[in-house]
C-alpha cells in the first residue's frame, strides 16, 4: 500500500507509555471474562469489558494501592514506529473516505495501546484484539496484534493491517447509521458487513492510487485466515457452526470482495453520488 511513513493523526490517541490496568494484560480473572466473551461476537466483547472493567473498580476500593496511569513516553523501535505512523495513515484514510461518502459521518478516534488501558466498555486487553466501542466511539488496537495476525493466523502484509482498521471502522459506520444495536440482526451478520464496509474502502483507495499489487490478496488471505470455522480447526480440531460470531472463510472474503466490488451498495448502506 502506498502511503505517508511520516504521517500524524490528531484522531489518534498514543497510549503506550501508560501502566497496564490492574488486573489487565492477560490476568486472571479479567483475561478468562474477556476471553469468553469475545466468543459471541461484538456484543459479547462489550459485555465482557463491562464486567471486567467493574471488576477493576472494584480491586480499585479494596486492594492496598491505587494504580495510576503513566505519562512517560513509550519506548518504541524503528519497526514500531513504523507500523504507528501507518496505522494513524490508515485510520485518517479510511475515515476521510466515509466522510466523502456520507454526509454528515462524524469521525471516531483510535486509541494504540499495550497489554491493557481503559475504555468507556471497560477495561481494553491485548486479549480481545482490536475493536469498537460504541459508548465513547473509539477504536482500540494494540500493535502486538499484528504479530498474533502475521504468526498465528497466517496473514502478513501492511494491506492485511490495513483491513483490520477498516473493518473495526465499519461499526463505527454502521453505528452512525443505526445498524450496530439492531436487535434483529445477529453478530455474523453485523461482522460479515463491517468486512463489507471495509472492502468498501479499499474500492476507493484503490481508485484513488493507494493499492499495488498483492494488496486485495493480502486482506482475502487475512479474511480466510480468521474465518471462524478456519480458527476452529485450527485450535481446537473441529468445528462448531452454532458457536459462529465473525462467519466462515469464506463469508468474510465474499463479504469483504463484495465490497471492493460493488462499493457501499453492495453492502446495503446507501451513500452520495
């Protein structure tokens, strides 16, 4: 993907000189909460940072000592570095495309953290991986996911990196729009449109210059890779169809393919000529 390496986004929000939460980063209790949470989709994510992050009030008023966030400035490497400036290009990217398209789209904000941080869904983990929380309108990713993409999942490439920003943006499209707390729709099917939304944006960066070549087989890999029945074999050897929340391999590269092909159309959002 083409884009700034010296690029800076006033919607982005650096947390990663700050202390872990208290009892974030992997821990128990809060590690296993959010981890079977996450299992239903992102309603469950949000219900499982909730409890976490009421439990983390609650070690607030009876442990011994109070955490408190740092402001020192985060110790990074050129190759982090790197990835935070494309993330922060990405982000405004993908969000100047949606305000082209639809009038009135108020931009959300990313926060880049490490192991844990607080947000208004409770308390945000490296465990959950990257996602949208509707109550403060923010996005939240810590970097370290991006090797979990690349070595667990099998999807490397700055345009797989790329994808997952779009998708998590496109819940902050479809919560604009009033499609992200309908109740009549399950988890698979508001998951599979954020990947349409999200093939969406690539449709217009690929119009505006931004892709070169391998760039769509890197996100149709990265949408293969973390279908759910995909992850499912892979973990654990066998599939469970009831227990779906994202769609198959192949519902997410169709959905997101969809997208590329056929814009936000194709995706059932409609947006100005």
């Amino acid at each position: 993907m083409r884009w700034d390496r010296n690029y800076s986004s006033s919607e982005v929000e650096d947390r990663r000189g700050e202390d872990p939460v208290a009892g974030g980063g992997g821990g128990v209790p809060l590690f296993g909460i959010l981890r079977f949470f996450s299992m239903f989709g992102w309603k469950g994510t949000l219900v499982g940072l909730v409890i976490a992050g009421a439990l983390f009030v609650g070690s607030q008023f009876t442990g011994s000592s109070h955490h408190h966030l740092a402001s020192r400035p985060a110790a990074t490497s050129p190759q982090e570095d790197e990835l935070f400036h494309f993330v922060q290009y990405v982000f405004d990217d993908v969000q100047t495309s949606w305000r082209t398209r639809l009038p009135g789209y108020k931009d959300a904000r990313l926060v880049v953290f490490r192991n844990s941080t607080h947000s208004a869904c409770g308390v945000a983990t490296e465990a959950v991986g990257p996602f949208y929380c509707p109550r403060d309108r923010e996005v939240y990713i810590d970097l370290g996911f991006y090797d979990e993409l690349r070595r667990r999942f099998g999807a490397p490439g700055d345009f797989a990196q790329a994808y997952v920003i779009a998708h998590e943006i496109g819940h902050s499209v479809q919560d604009q729009l009033g499609l992200l707390h309908d109740q009549r729709r399950d988890s698979v099917k508001i998951e599979l449109q954020a990947d349409c939304l999200a093939g969406a944006w690539a449709q217009d960066a690929e119009r505006r210059g931004e892709l070169e070549p391998g760039d769509l087989s890197e996100a149709l890999n990265a949408a293969t890779q973390i279908g759910d029945d995909m992850i499912q074999r892979r973990e654990q050897g066998y599939v469970q169809p009831e227990t779906f929340t994202h769609g198959t391999s192949q519902q997410r590269r169709e959905s997101f393919q969809a997208g590329h092909d056929g814009g936000p159309a194709a995706c059932g959002v409609k947006v100005a000529q």
